[in-house]
C-alpha cells in the first residue's frame, strides 16, 4: 500500500486535528487499516498516504525530502555566482532593487528610533509612484538582508535558474499508462485518468505510490504537442484539418503530376458575350501542377461553375495525363456529385454511382474551410492581374479606388470592349508563351522555368488509350427510369430528351445512368444500374439550337429565350400611356343598363291569351257535359304552329 502514516501524523499533514481524521475513517469517507501494537495491548490506524489529499502529499514529500538532503539556503546558491552570469534582464533587475534599497536607506538614516514608521511611510510614497509595481515590507527587508549577505546579484530574479524547471518527479512507468489512456477518443478527463491511475498502482505497482498530485499531470499534458492530441484526442480529420500542414510544402518530395490544385478566379477586366452582347467580368478556372507551378489548363466562364471546372480539367488530362491527387477548395462548383463528390460539405447525394475521379483512380482532398491561403495558386492569380490584365483597356482594378478613369467611357463607348472568346485565346497564349516560360524563385522550382520544372520532375505519367478517356471524363446524370420519350438531361428549365428505340423496347421503366459530354450533346452513353454499358442514345430534334449542341450553346439559347420574355413583360407597359383603363365592374354595369333600356322596348303580348278562372278549380260536371268543354291545350299547339309558318 505505500507509504502509511498515523493518524496523527495524517492531522498534521492535513492541518487539521486528530480527532477529526478518526471520524472521517468511522463514516467511511477515509480508508484506513488497523495495525495491532507492539506496545500495548489493541490497534492503530494507518492512512496509506495515497488516500490523503494532494496538499498533505506533497508537504510529507517535501518535509522527509528536506530531512534526507538538507536544501541550501539562497545565499549559498548565490555565492559563486557574479553579475557576468546574470542575463541582460536579471542585471536590469538587480540594478533597480539596488536603487530602491539605497533611497530606503537613505530616506531612514535621518531617523534612527523611527525606522518602522518611516519605512512604511517610504513603502507607500513608493506605490504611489509605482502602481503597477507594488512593494511590501516583507520583501524589501528581505532583498536588503541578500544583498548585506551576497551582494547585488542576490537582487535578481533566480527563478529562471531553478535546476528542477522543467522537470517531472512522475515516474516514467506511471507516465506511460496515464497517456495511453488520456490519449484516446474517448477523450476522458485527467482528474479521472489519475484517479485511476493510483488505484492501478495499488493494485499492481505499489512502489510507484505515492503519485504526484494531480496539477502535476495537468502542467504535464499542456506539454504534450498539439498535433498528438489533435490525432489521439479528436481522430485522424481534426489532425489532418489543423495539424496537419498539406504536403508540409516539402515541394521535393513531389514529382510533377502527383498533386494538381485548382480554383476559380474573377479577372479585372470586362468582356463582352460573343452571341448576347452582354457586358460581364469573366470567371476563370484554373489548373496547376503544384510541384513545378506550371499552369495546366484554363477555361473562361460567364460564371463558377462545374462545367468550367470540368471543361478545365479534361484539357489538362487530355494533354498532360491523369494526376494522382487533387487539391480543392469547398466550393460548390468543384464538390459536386459526379466529379469528385460532394467533399466536407455533406454526405454525397444517392443516384450518381461512381464519380469522375474514382474512376481515374485520383484522390480529392479539400482545403480546410475558411484557409484559402493554402492554396498556391493564388499567387498565381495575382501574377495574372499584373501583368496580363492591366494591359486591357477594360481593367477595372482590384477595389473601386484603383479603377481606371477611362473605364466609365470605354464602357459606355462600347467599342473598344473585347469578347469573351478573345480573352479566352489572348489569356491561354500569354500563359503558354510566358507565364510557364518564365524563371520562377517558388520553393521547389529552384530558379527553372515552370516548364523546366516539370519536365525535370515528370518521373512518370499516368496515361489511358483515347476511348478509355474519353468515358473516364464524361460527366454522369443522377439516376432515372427509362420513359417512353427516351432518358434526358435537365440544364436548369432546359430538358434535353435523347432517344433509342431499342432503349424503349428493352429497358422501358428501368433505372439507368446517363453519361455525356458536356461539350458535344449530340448523343449520350446509356449505362445501366451496375455501370455496364447499354447503348448510345442520340438527341431529338438536334437542329433546334442552330446545329450547335453543346452545353454553352443551350445556356446561349436559354438567354436569348429569357430576353425575349423580357420583351414581351415590356409590351404591356408600352400601351400604358395611351389611355388608363376604366374598371371592368364600371364598364359591366353600364353595359347591363343600356341592355336593361333596350330590352324595355320588347312586346311580350303573344297570340293567344289563356283565362284563368274560378270555374276551373270547380267540382266536376256531371255526366255528358263533357261535349262543352274547350280544348286549350289543342288551341295553343295550333298557334304555334302558324307561328312557325309565317302565317
């Protein structure tokens, strides 16, 4: 069990009497055994030292350590030392205790049978000035009696020369068990591990009692590096999210083609549509090999979207070969469900099957949210601004206070605004023709070009035949049953139908994937639930958007279609000057008078008229007087039809 004190040893230890340590053992809030004595007939209680509180540890620690190794005194630690082994800082303190000291002496020296009184008046003319440094008593006298006893190096602070400071008296087995257990997802507290921790040495290593308290452990752990309890504490995502740098940017470690980045970015200028005329700033997406910065492959968009990204990115693999890693931000345009997944945003949508990227065999992995400046490619963005956007006469500058004055009028002109297509060409020739050939300084380039750089480091490179491609990079639909029109594809209020009649005749109402190009619709590959190809399924009506049947030519469509709603909404308010509109109930109840007046001038006089007299609710006539009766309803049959006649 350890080390066992007496009762009475255990009420010094906890400061507190004998009397009271006996009845926490008879209530059973302290454990205790009985020894008999050898000196008199009856027991003793024994307190295993573990039991008693961290305080009366560490002074029964403290007090039998000091009578084992007396402890020097600090005038003795301080003999040989002089003020050429002081720090800058404890020299800087020295001198200002001396300086209190002597103006202390100096103030009491005139009052010899006055010096308590007149040292507490020096003590508070000193605080007054000194707030932040407040001085006692007890701590002047003391700095006075090391100084009269060594000198003025006894006047520093000696606490950063402790020979104990940073040192531990856990013992390493015990050490080693608390982090096994603290170190865990389950992520349990340090009170509980060491409270554990000494009823496993009771158990099995009683001569490891007693522990140090537990603040030991605590001080311990805040010891522990972050990335340890980041992995062990909170799992392999927290580590790889905040401890974890990407790739470290041990750039030499990489070969060209392991880790390609990618992201949008907004250029400073202003392009005009080459179709609607429309006046934007464009989108541009990006890919760069990040061991030799070499940009890739681009595409200009009208906005961000997974089109641009993937358009972008079958360039760069058609011409440079499939990468073994992708590097990407959260954005929505590059987490979406058939290219790489839907990433940290949420659990990836049902109904896609495979996605782009697994069936290349590349590996996603996402920037952590909020840290942009993880990406390198940034950088390069701002390189772009410099010295290829600035030279087009519709830059608009990186904030409202750098925008050119010319910019108002060449917008308004309208002349001079390039198109979309153009800057797509003039921006994929300056980064071929200068951007990749000129000499860089980023880490791992080393002063070569960026094509330099790759080539250099293209160990080797993942490639597929043409066809193998080519169904590698189409883009997959969500899962849908074969209707009688055929399987489509919906591009916002857009439903493209493609159709087969095998597909009709074999698979009605089955569920099939529908993979495609986003760049040539004219057809689609039909795949089933499995994966397993199918047929080929072409476009009805193809000729409907001017022979062109791709995705940009559908959105083109879509905004010339949305402008022409727009003038047809216009139509009604350019009739609304000519006249305001009177009521409809207004114009409905005079209509209904006028009718009322006309209708006033009818005659509703017919032919015939019909008596109705008392005699005929009379009883009946006796037997005979039949042969009298005039048959009215014959007379009035009769009439109506001479009516009919004209007559």
């Amino acid at each position: 069990m350890g080390v066992l004190v007496s009762t009475v040893e255990a009420a010094s230890l906890e400061e507190t009497t004998n009397r009271a340590i006996l009845m926490r053992i008879s209530r059973g809030k302290l454990h205790a055994v009985k020894e008999v004595t050898q000196t008199r007939r009856g027991f003793e209680y024994r307190i295993a030292l573990s039991d008693l509180s961290a305080k009366a540890q560490a002074r029964y620690y403290r007090e039998h350590q000091q009578e084992s190794i007396p402890k020097p005194t600090q005038s003795e630690r301080l003999q040989d030392k002089s003020l050429e082994d002081l720090t800058e800082r404890q020299r800087q303190q020295a001198a200002h205790w001396r300086h209190v000291l002597e103006e202390w002496r100096s103030y009491i020296a005139d009052y010899p049978k006055q010096t308590t009184e007149k040292t507490k008046d020096f003590i508070e003319e000193y605080n007054r000035w000194n707030p932040t440094m407040p001085l006692t008593e007890r701590t002047l006298r003391h700095k006075w009696k090391l100084y009269r006893e060594v000198g003025e190096v006894a006047l520093a602070d000696g606490r950063a020369d402790r020979t104990d400071k940073g040192k531990t008296s856990i013992p390493d087995i015990a050490w080693s068990v608390f982090l096994q257990w603290w170190l865990d997802e389950g992520q349990p507290t340090v009170m509980h591990c060491h409270n554990l921790l000494i009823e496993w040495a009771k158990l099995d290593m009683p001569s490891l009692l007693p522990l140090p308290a537990v603040d030991s452990f605590y001080r311990e752990v805040k010891k522990i590096p972050k990335p340890a309890v980041d992995f062990f504490r909170f799992g392999r995502k927290k580590f790889e999210d905040e401890a974890m740098p990407f790739v470290q940017r041990l750039y030499d470690w990489l070969d060209s083609n392991d880790v390609w980045v990618a992201d949008f970015h907004t250029l400073d200028i202003f392009v005009k549509d080459d179709f609607t005329g429309r006046v934007f700033r464009p989108h541009v997406v990006a890919w760069m090999d990040i061991r030799s910065r070499k940009m890739l492959a681009i595409t200009v968009c009208e906005s961000s979207n997974s089109d641009g990204v993937i358009s972008s990115f079958r360039k760069a693999v058609t011409r440079f070969g499939i990468p073994r890693s992708v590097y990407l931000d959260n954005g929505r345009e590059f987490l979406v469900s058939d290219f790489g997944g839907r990433g940290k945003r949420k659990a990836a949508k049902a109904g896609y099957g495979e996605t782009m990227l697994q069936r290349m065999g590349v590996e996603m992995v996402n920037a952590q949210v909020a840290n942009a400046k993880a990406k390198i490619i940034e950088r390069a963005f701002r390189t772009f601004s410099e010295q290829f956007s600035k030279l087009i006469s519709t830059y608009t500058g990186s904030s409202p206070d750098r925008r050119p004055h010319r910019l108002e009028g060449v917008l308004k002109k309208g002349e001079d605004i390039p198109l979309r297509s153009e800057i797509e060409q003039s921006l994929r020739t300056y980064i071929e023709g200068w951007y990749n050939t000129r000499t860089s300084t980023a880490a791992g380039v080393n002063g070569m070009t960026r094509n330099e750089a790759y080539e250099k480091n293209l160990i080797s490179k993942r490639v597929a035949t043409k066809e193998e491609l080519n169904l590698m990079l189409l883009r997959t639909s969500r899962l849908q049953s074969v209707d009688r029109n055929g399987v489509y594809l919906q591009f916002g209020e857009i439903r493209l139908w493609f159709y087969n009649s095998e597909l009709i005749m074999n698979y009605m109402k089955q569920k099939v994937f529908v993979r495609y190009n986003p760049e040539d619709l004219s057809s689609v590959r039909v795949d089933d639930e499995a994966g397993r190809f199918l047929m080929e399924a072409t476009l009805k009506d193809a000729g409907g958007y001017g022979g062109e049947v791709d995705k940009e030519a559908i959105k083109r469509n879509e905004q010339m279609k949305r402008k022409q709603r727009e003038s047809v909404k216009g139509y009604l308010e350019s009739h609304l000057e000519a006249i305001e509109a009177p009521s409809m109930m207004d114009v409905m109840m005079r209509a209904a008078n006028h009718n009322i007046e006309q209708e006033e001038l009818r005659s509703y006089e017919p032919e015939i008229l019909e008596p109705v007299r008392l005699e005929n609710f009379r009883p009946a006539m006796a037997a005979g007087a039949e042969d009298n009766i005039i048959d009215m309803s014959r007379m009035i049959a009769n009439a109506a039809a001479r009516q009919q006649k004209g007559e």
